[in-house]
C-alpha cells in the first residue's frame, strides 16, 4: 500500500515524501496524545517502498523525510522479534515497561514474557493489547529512530516536539550526529505550540538559575497581557525572533516549515472583523483593518474581480464576439478605483 501510494504521489510530481512511525489506523497529530509507533523493521519497510517507487520511476534523488513521533509516543503496537543478542529489535525491546518474572505464578494465560540481561520479564500491556514504553525514554527512543532511518535510506530528519526548545531538539541531534555527522533536521514551527507562554516560561528558568531576580513574575500566568512590555517578554520574543536562525547553527535545523498558519489568519481576521462590522465600529472595521491594509501594502486581491479571473472572461467573449463583446474591465468598472 506503501508503494502504491507513494508511486501515485511521485507521477503526480512529488520530489520529496515524508512518512512517520506512528500506526497508521490510530494515527493522531504529532501534538496529541495516544500516540502509538511500530517497530523500526515495520517503519523500514516502509522507506525501502518509497525509495523503490522513486528508483521505478526514474527518480534518482527523490528526497525520504522519516518523521518520528516517538518524543510523545508511550505505546507500541506489537513486540518485534529478536533473533540476536544486540540487534534492532533488542533495542527497541529495551525501552518497553516491564515487570520481573520471578516464577511461573507471575505469568497469566496469554501473557508474553521476554528474556533481556539474563532475566525473564513481562512487557506491560493494556487492556486495547498496545504496550507500554518506559516513562521518560522518549529522547533516546527518537534518536535511536533517527540513526536507524538515516543508515536505511532516509535523507532527513523530522522529529516531533512537545514544545520548541533548542536545548531539547539540539541534544538529540548532536547524539545523532555522534554516529550520523551530516544529519539534517526537518522541524515544524507548529502553531500547535503556545509560542508566547513557551519562551516566556524558558527565559524565566534561564533567570531563575543564573541567579536573577524573577519575583516580579509569575510563572504559570506569564501569557498575561500584564507582562507584555516587561524586560522578560521581550526578551522572549527576541528569542522567538531569532528561533530559526539559532535551531540551524545549534540543532542543524536544515528546513524549518510552519503548519495550518492560514487556517489560523483567517480564523482571526474573520473574527477581527465580525466583531468591528458588527459592533461600534461599523463598516470602517472592514476599511481601516482590511481593504486600507491592501491597498497600502499593494495586496492584488483588493481588485478581488481581477483576481476571480474576469479580465481572462474579457479576452474569452473578445474573442467570441469580436467588438460586440460585453467586457467587464470598461471605465465604468469599480476595479478602477484601485489602479
């Protein structure tokens, strides 16, 4: 299904597929939770089909983007099998939740129960059947994802956050980039993040531990709008200002892209303007904060007949009808208002 799907992106002009390791009938966004991954061997599988679908039709340097969402990910669909001491499904194995097995009582009908460092455990599992990670392996599953993807036919990274934190994203490439020295990373700038609450929060800690005095803050009610001129939101912003720019020298963030932002401007100036039109600011809510806007900034769609294709009708009935055609672009068109 892999190839297949991937063949048909490819004819429809893709030069670059990006697949994850999540279970692909409960996949959730990479920022919720109830996330379950597969075993590395299901997830290679998967870059050998696209790879393979690229190389048929003639695509040398299609481009594999592996994402993983093992950061936030705490279950996994199945136990891969181990054939030898060390090997990639050791290693996976290594991270589950278990519990000693000391004698056969501590073994129910249908559980499983593995041999690691010499003793029998019992992976956890739930009721659903998905089983458990350890608590706080996350990092160290992502970046064990990453090498493995990158020696297997992945051309770049893209690992999923909790929140945008350099230190956090940066420790996990450098231990990458101690087997892989050229890994690169893609990272998505995800509106799904509280930018604003996330920064204020990390330039409050850095404070706080060099020293600083920080009583005059908060820090769980720091997304106030109280705290907008303060020292400490400003220096955030910089931060956020300059995130791109040090994520590249610090985490080798090699291509940064920023997810659903036009959902999210459309969202709020359509809730901008209702609020203006329909309460005291009338119609100079939608002059002053839209149509002014784009005529300043030489937005094209303020000439929005333009836009919608009628001077391409023009043309079309000129040249059904010659100097009889009806156009629409004449002196008396409103869309002269706005040359």
């Amino acid at each position: 299904a892999t190839y297949l799907l991937a063949k048909k992106i490819i004819e429809a002009g893709a030069c670059c597929i990006q697949i994850e390791n999540q279970v692909s009938d409960v996949k959730q966004c990479g920022h919720q939770d109830g996330k379950v991954t597969v075993p590395h061997e299901d997830f290679l599988a998967k870059i050998n089909a696209v790879r393979y679908a690229f190389l048929e039709l003639g695509v040398e340097d299609g481009i594999i983007v592996a994402r993983t969402d093992s950061l936030g990910a705490g279950l996994t669909q199945k136990i891969p099998v181990s054939t030898s001491e060390g090997d990639l499904a050791s290693q996976y194995n290594a991270f589950l939740k278990t519990t000693p097995v000391d004698s056969a009582d501590d073994v129910a009908n249908g559980d499983i129960v593995l041999k690691q460092n010499g003793k029998l455990v019992k992976p956890v599992r739930l009721p659903n059947g998905l089983f458990q990670f350890q608590e706080g392996s996350g990092e160290a599953r992502c970046v064990l994802d990453g090498i493995t993807a990158l020696r297997n036919g992945a051309d770049m990274l893209w690992i999923e956050t909790e929140k945008p934190h350099l230190g956090q994203i940066g420790g996990m490439v450098d231990s990458i980039r101690e087997v892989i020295p050229n890994a690169k990373l893609l990272y998505n700038n995800s509106p799904s993040f509280n930018w604003t609450l996330n920064f204020r929060q990390q330039v409050f800690d850095a404070w706080r531990e060099e020293g600083k005095d920080v009583s005059a803050y908060d820090r769980d009610a720091l997304m106030s709008v109280d705290y907008d001129d303060t020292e400490l939101a400003t220096t955030a912003d910089d931060r956020i200002r300059s995130f791109q720019a040090d994520a590249a020298k610090v985490a080798g963030v090699f291509h940064h892209l920023i997810t659903l932002p036009t959902y999210h401007t459309a969202a709020l100036s359509t809730d901008t303007l209702s609020r203006d039109y329909f309460g005291d600011e009338g119609m100079l809510g939608y002059v002053k904060q839209v149509q002014r806007q784009e005529i300043r900034l030489g937005v094209a769609c303020v000439r929005h007949q333009n836009m919608a294709g009628s001077d391409i009708g023009d043309d079309h009935k000129e040249y059904f009808s010659g100097a009889q055609a009806l156009k629409a672009s004449g002196k008396d068109n409103t869309m002269n208002q706005f040359a």
